[in-house]
C-alpha cells in the first residue's frame, strides 16, 4: 500500500493505493498552516488516521507539487503554494512516516500514472499535457520520464509559442502558457472583445466563455477559434522533438470537447500524424 499526495495551491489530497486503485482518500487545505513543517505534521496526521483499520503496512510515499524536483526532493519557491522557500517535503514526510517518500513535479506524477495505469497505458513513448491555470506537462520517451540535468525538463508550457508575446507566470514572455491556459484563454476573451464595456464583462473562467460561445457570442467563438490554432502549434513542436505515440490532455479546459478537443485533435493531426486521446478528468 502506497500513499499518494497531490499538492494544490488551495487544497491537497491524499489516497492510498494499492495495485493502482484508490483504496481511501482525503483532503486537507494546504493554506491557513502557521508553516510548512505545520503542514507536513498535518499530511502526516492524515495518513495515519487513512491507514488505520486498512490492516496493511504503507510501504512508500509518492508526492506530486508543482515546482518539486525529483531529483532533489524540494519543492522550489512555488509562486502557487503558500510558501516562499524551498521545502525539502519528501524528507519531512519520510521522518513523520517512517517511509521512504519521492517527491515529484505535478505534471510529471501525472504523466507516470497516465502511461502506468490510465490513457497511455503501454505507450513507451507518451505526452501528457495538463490544462489549467498553467500549462503542466509530463515526456515518457522510451520507457523513461524525462528529467533533463537538473530535474526539471519537459515543461512544454514554457516554450515560446509568440516572442515578445504575453507575460508569463515564470518571467518570461509568449510562453505557450500564457494563451492556453485558463488565465491565458481569459486574456484571449478580453482581446477578442470589441468595446471596453464588454470587456469590462468579460467572464472570469473558460466555463463561462464555453457557455457564452455555445450561444454564439463572437468574441467566445473567436477567443476558442485562436486557442485551437495555438495549442496544435505547441503539440506539433512537442512531437518534432521526442515523437510521442500519443498525447494524453486533461484538466478543466479540455471538458470542452467540440468547442476545443475535436478541432485540437484534427489540427494536430493534419501538423503530424499522431493520435490524440483526450481524457477529461
Ligand atoms: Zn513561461
């Protein structure tokens, strides 16, 4: 039995697993704790109170956070998370539990347990994207994750989509990030609008620009119209450089499917020939 965490800016979740299903699952806020050994006590506290009356031992523990290196065991000054340090995680949570414990990038957790147990089961070579206030992304290139000299390769949402373009999160500017996102798309609505009363108005989650699109307001249509063209570019320049078999995409953007996904998959397709499954989580 192993226990899973998954680290979130707001809410982190916890699940022991066992032959790849879920057996119990928790969840804890990840703000309001004085610090982040505060928080690792409470993870901690968590996972115990899980196993009890399970009657099995926890063998290991498997963390995902963003800005976490695998190679390391830090989580490094995460502009999301409520701490502005570094914080070596697995370490503290291997001495409250008594358990090796590894810690990785959220995307890259993400890619291993797609190509393991989920839509890119068996594909040696596999491409996950995950869709939401950033662009995350995980490379499986010959039976491997990709982690590059300092544990921190495969972030396809850094790579530049427009140079000189938008602000991105990590400093730089016209990331892929910064317009397929969901900060990204909402930024796209604002552009696309004629007006600045309307943009005044402009929704403040893709859930709402779907909505307004499939109503046919120009500005919705035309704001998911340019984030079909961008994110095929993205994938095309991903598959130029590792030739994944298939690219998994996830996450709340990519519930969208005709609006997004269909014509995503087509586009991506027609730049090269790969099969895109999309997997609404
Ligand atoms: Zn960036």
């Amino acid at each position: 039995m192993i226990l899973g965490i998954d680290i979130g800016g707001t809410t982190s979740k916890l699940g022991l697993v066992r032959d790849g299903s879920v057996i119990a699952r928790a969840r804890i806020s990840t703000t309001g704790h004085a610090d982040d050994h505060a928080f690792a006590d409470s993870l901690a506290e968590e996972a115990k109170r899980l196993a009890v009356g399970l009657g099995q031992d926890m063998l290991s523990v498997a963390i995902g956070a963003p800005n976490a290196n695998q190679l390391t065991g830090i989580i490094e000054m995460a502009p999301n998370l409520p701490w502005k340090h570094d914080v070596p995680l697995a370490r503290m949570m291997s001495d409250r539990l008594g358990v090796p414990a590894t810690l990785g990038n959220d995307a890259n957790a993400a890619a291993l347990g797609e190509w393991r147990y989920g839509a890119g089961q068996g594909i040696d070579d596999l491409l996950v994207v995950t869709l939401g206030t950033g662009v995350g992304s995980g490379f499986i290139v010959n039976g491997r994750l990709v982690l590059g000299s300092a544990g921190n390769a495969g972030e396809l949402g850094h790579t530049i989509l427009i140079p000189g373009g938008r602000d991105c999160s990590c400093g730089r500017k016209g990331c892929l990030e910064a317009y397929v996102s969901i900060r990204g798309m909402i930024a796209t609505y604002r552009e696309a609008v004629c007006g600045e009363q309307q943009a005044a108005s402009a929704p403040s989650d893709v859930k709402r620009i779907a909505e307004r699109a499939r109503d046919g307001d120009a500005a919705a249509i035309e704001c998911f119209t340019r984030t079909t063209q961008w994110l095929p570019i993205g994938l095309a320049n991903a598959v130029c450089a590792t030739g994944p078999k298939r690219i998994v995409i996830f996450g709340g953007i990519a519930r969208n499917g005709e609006l997004l996904m269909i014509p995503c998959a087509s586009a991506s397709m027609q730049r090269c020939s790969i099969s895109i499954k999309a997997v609404l989580i």
